[in-house]
C-alpha cells in the first residue's frame, strides 16, 4: 500500500512504481475523501503511460461516494464495514433485536448503491473487516472477538448477494496473529455453512517494522497458508512499503510445490478447538512455566565465555560476574561438547547421552535417542528424548506416559512435516501424554537471515498457536546465533506464550498517515524498548487507533497535522498534544501509571 499522499500523483505513481518492481501484483491507494478518489484516476492513467497495468485497489473507510468513485476508475474497492456506514463512538449500548435490525436497513440502503456501482464497472470489493474498527452495534452483540469480525463482513456480503453481486474478497485483519488465525478459520466455517466460497486476503495488520513485523506476519500469515486458507497476502510493514514484497514471497515460497489440503487430510485444522496442552512441570519446563529456548551449541568446537554473548550471557572478568539478558536462553544443547568454565546459575546444559553418561555432572542433562531410551538407564532430574516427527509412532507411549523427568524433543527438517507434527499432537492428547514437548526445527540448508525467520516462524508458530509445544530449539550453522536465538523469542513472543520484551503495535503508513511513522516509531522504540511486558500502539491516524490497539497498554495516535493523542487502551487521556512533545507525555504517562523503569 502506498504512503504518499494521494493527490500527489508524481510521487504516488513513482511509489507505484517501486512496490510493482519489487513483485507486488496489486497496489493499494488511499482515498479518503471524493477529491482523492477522482485523483485516482490520473494515477492510472501515468501509470498506464509508464507501461505500468498493475491493478490498483481504493482504500476506503469513512465515505461512501468516495467509494463509489473509486470503483468507476479502479479494479478493486476495499471497504471496512465498521468505519464504512456503521457507527463507532466507542460508548456502550444495547441493542434490541428491532434496533440491531433496522441499523441493518439503514446500512443496506448506505451500502446498496456502492454494489450496483460494482456490478456496473465490474469491480471487485474487498470487504475488509479490522479488528480495530468493529463497531458499537457488533461489539455489542458479539464483543470484541473473532465471531464479531466475521459477522460484521458477512453482514455486508448478504447485501451484495441480494443484488447478485459475488465479486468479493474477504479479510479479517487484526495486529494479533491468534486472533487472526481464529477469524479466518471461522470466516471459512461459516462460509461453508452459508454456501459462499470467496477468495481470502490475509495480513497481520500493524505488524510493527523489523524482526518483530517480519515474524509476526509470518507466523500468522503462514499458519493460515499451512492450512489451504488464503489466496493473496500482505506484510504491513512500518517500512517503506517495497521492503514488504520480500517478506510476502518468502512467505509464500514455502508453501510451493505441494499439496496443503492433502498435507492435512487426516486433520480437520478448520474444527479445531485446542486448547493449551496441559503438562507436567519438570525442572523449569512444562506446567505453567512459560516456553523455554534451547540454544544449540553441538556444531561448535572450543566454546569459551564469549560464545555465549550470542544467547543472552555477558561475562565481566573484573567482577567475575555474568550479565544476563531479557533474551537469554534456557538451555545450551552442547552435542559431544564439554564446556570447560562455571556457567550462570540460572543455565542448564544438554549433551548427547554417550557423552554425558562418562562424566555424569550434575547440571548437565542427556539427550538420547529412541533405543537409547528404551535400553539406557539415566537416573536424573530431566532427561531429554529427541526424535524425528516423522517417526513418532516408534516412540514407547507407555513408558513415556509413566516418566515423569521426560522432556520430548520433536523434531522438524522438512516443510512437509506439519502435518506429522500435528499428528503428533493429537496422538499426546487422546493418550493423555502430560511430558513437556520441545519443537525442534532444523534447517542446514544456506539460507538468508529473512527466509530463516519467516520458515522458522511459520513451522513453529501454527503449533504454539494451538497450545502445542513448551519450548523451542531452531539449529542452522550456518545463521549466526544471536539471529537464531532472537527469533526464538520473537516468535514466542508474536504467540504471546511468553512475554521477553516491549509490544509495539503500529500501523504501515498511508496516505491518512499525519506524522512520520518510520521516524516516529524509532524514536518511540529507543526510548522504551526496555519496558518488559508494556505494550505500545503508534498509529498514524484514527481509522483503527483506538480499535487495533485493544490489546495495547499506551497509544500514541495521530489526531491532526503535528497533532497526538495519547490513550489508555482505548481511552484518550492527552488530547492535541504536539509532536514535539508527544514522545516525553507518553513517557510521563507511563511512568504515572507506575510502569515506568529506568534503562540500565
């Protein structure tokens, strides 16, 4: 989607022009208002005069003949339905069912106009529900939930199908990925129910910029596609907008080349009601124990003290101290090594069991193998049984059942295996096998930092998602540690199974956009990224701000030009403050509330 201000047309098609470069096979433009909407149509035409007939899309929120002019000019038309015609005033009140029925009359005859106009032109509409923009009456009725997201889309469909109009496009966007997942698989179901089958639009929306955006979008965007769910994409970046086209073809690489729904013939993924397993504790891992990392270490030779700055650990010789961080990991799997120094108190070790069975020390644990478990003897606190998914009917049920310092370790090297891995769940569930499992991904193959993330992401993330797995260990020599060990973290923290750092929570940029969001965010993230747990939304303007950021402690929301607003989840507690100063009141805002640390 382009940044730029719409009515400037040199610089909107330049834009353009640099997001189709980069692969994209849409673009989507701003239109807020009538005059913007008309201006779509020079857009087109220097676009067309370039050599440029990539399809453009109209994005449109709060008025409808806007809509309507966009969709003589463009091939596609997205509305949101809780900005487009609804009311959202964010004040509670109650529907009665003749109430709720005649805001659907009144919503039919607002709406009825901009599908006749499609059915004209032979546009397609994308009915994009945010779960940011909900409104009073669904919020009312369904809450700020998935069921609400879905119906106030489907609400909109049913008009279109009165007047025989089905060139629709689905979204359900939110900047959780949990929620996102459950709004699509339950669009999909009711879809079914009702006899509709429209193509799916999938983002994460206010993903946030960096790492943080890029597994986000990933994990959640993966996890649908994992499942045959989703037929386009887009990665919300707050980056420039090109810098989303590669994480989108990467995301979708990894599902080239084979059959998803066959992948999952055996596993009703859509049906699916899982619950987080429960387990048993062991050590520090399992029960109620957030999900531990467990770095790997095997390939490695000589390790020494600063080999372990890349998992969180700093040595200080003067003080003979270690220095450990909000991302330190858990466990260092050693393989056939032998660290030869005093680890931090809170580190524990893994070695392969031949190698631990010579020594036996006391806070190092084995790792063995199918037959080595079933014919070896490890009297320890924890022990560790790592084995191939593909391989998980050879495990001995019974006797893991009965073990209680068994840790699992399932291992994942091919895309293909999800579906194993799934398997594997539901086999731990109806055989009520309560022992912590480890998700375990490797990946040797050289590959770039970007596509590491996003196949890291997507082959965990669909698994935590539902409530499977108690910790991760992700190998690939030939990525550097620190990356590998970040994207651990990150991706338990885009699950929300285990909270290491600040939430940021911002928005793309957009035409609507009334400060700089790049500029801003960094500015906000540098001077906060130290609150563990706080959760931030930074929003360009009002469209979702207050909506998008129901799960955010803070907002920081653009309410005119070099104008903020700061809320408290969804109330505004600063009005109109200026930019200049906007970044301090939300630290004193934090800080009145009681949050506030000072960094170290």
């Amino acid at each position: 989607m382009t940044t730029t201000n719409t009515m400037d047309t040199d610089a909107t098609v330049e834009q353009s022009i640099k997001m189709i470069d980069a692969g994209s096979e849409y673009v989507r433009i701003t239109a807020p208002n009538s005059r913007q909407a008309q201006n779509l149509q020079n857009i087109k035409d220097s676009l067309l005069n370039k050599g440029y007939n990539t399809p453009l899309i109209a994005d449109i929120h709060f008025t409808p003949s806007a809509a309507e002019i966009a969709a003589q000019i463009v091939e596609k038309v997205r509305i949101n339905p809780g900005n487009y015609a609804d009311k959202k005033k964010f004040k509670v009140r109650e529907y009665t069912d003749l109430e709720y029925s005649n805001e659907l009359e009144r919503i039919h005859e607002k709406f009825s106009p901009l599908v006749k106009t499609c059915l004209k032109y032979k546009t397609t509409m994308r009915i994009g529900t945010n779960h940011g923009s909900l409104s009073d009456r669904i919020m009312n009725r369904y809450g700020d939930t998935p069921l609400g997201m879905v119906e106030s889309a489907l609400e909109f469909a049913r008009i279109c199908e009165i007047y025989n109009f089905h060139n629709i496009v689905f979204s359900m966007k939110a900047s959780n990925p949990i929620i996102v997942v459950q709004a699509y698989r339950l669009l999909v179901k009711k879809m079914i129910n009702e006899n509709m089958n429209y193509p799916l639009h999938l983002g994460v929306t206010e993903a946030g910029d960096g790492e943080d955006g890029r597994i986000k979008s990933s994990l959640g965007i993966g996890t649908l596609l994992s499942e045959g769910i989703g037929d386009t994409i887009r990665v919300s970046l707050t980056e420039p907008p090109e810098n989303e086209i590669p994480v989108a073809k990467n995301i979708v690489k990894r599902y080239s080349n084979y059959d998803l729904i066959d992948n999952y013939k055996n596993f009703n993924i859509i049906d699916s009601n899982f619950k987080i397993r429960e387990t048993q504790s062991i050590l520090n891992l399992g029960g109620k124990n957030v999900p531990r990392v467990i770095a790997d270490f095997s390939y490695k030779t000589n390790i020494s003290k600063k080999d372990l700055e890349s998992v969180g650990y700093t040595y200080f010789k003067k003080d003979d101290k270690w220095g450990i961080s909000d991302l330190a990991c858990d466990f260092i799997y050693l393989g056939n090594n032998n660290i030869n120094f005093k680890i931090p108190g809170t580190l524990n070790l893994i070695q392969n069991y031949s190698k631990w069975n010579e020594n036996k020390i006391s806070n190092i644990y084995p790792m063995m193998s199918i037959n080595e478990y079933k014919n070896k003897k490890s009297n320890t606190q924890i022990k560790f049984l790592l084995f191939d998914v593909e391989n998980f009917n050879e495990l001995p049920f019974d006797k893991i059942k009965n073990d209680s310092s068994l840790v699992l370790i399932s291992n994942t090297k091919y895309k293909k295996s999800k579906s194993f891995q799934f398997n594997f769940y539901e086999k731990c569930v109806k055989e009520n096998i309560k022992n912590p499992v480890i998700i375990s991904l490797s990946y040797n193959q050289k590959i770039s930092n970007l596509k590491f993330q996003v196949n890291s992401s997507i082959d965990s993330g669909s698994l935590l998602i539902e409530g499977f797995g108690n910790g991760l260990l992700i190998s690939n020599k030939n990525i550097n540690l620190d990356i590998i060990n970040r994207t651990c973290f990150n991706i338990l923290q885009a699950t929300r199974t285990r909270i290491s750092k600040t939430e940021y929570i911002s928005c793309p940029s957009c035409g609507r956009t009334l400060f700089d969001l790049e500029k801003t965010t960094a500015m906000i993230r540098s001077k906060t990224q130290h609150l563990k747990g706080v959760k931030i939304g930074i929003m360009g303007c009002i469209v979702n701000g207050p909506g998008e950021m129901a799960d955010a402690d803070y907002g920081y929301v653009g309410t005119g030009v070099g104008k903020i607003s700061l809320y408290r989840g969804q109330k505004v507690v600063k009005n109109s403050i200026d930019t200049k100063y906007a970044t301090d009141a939300l630290i004193e805002l934090i800080k009145e509330d009681g949050n506030w640390v000072e960094p170290k």
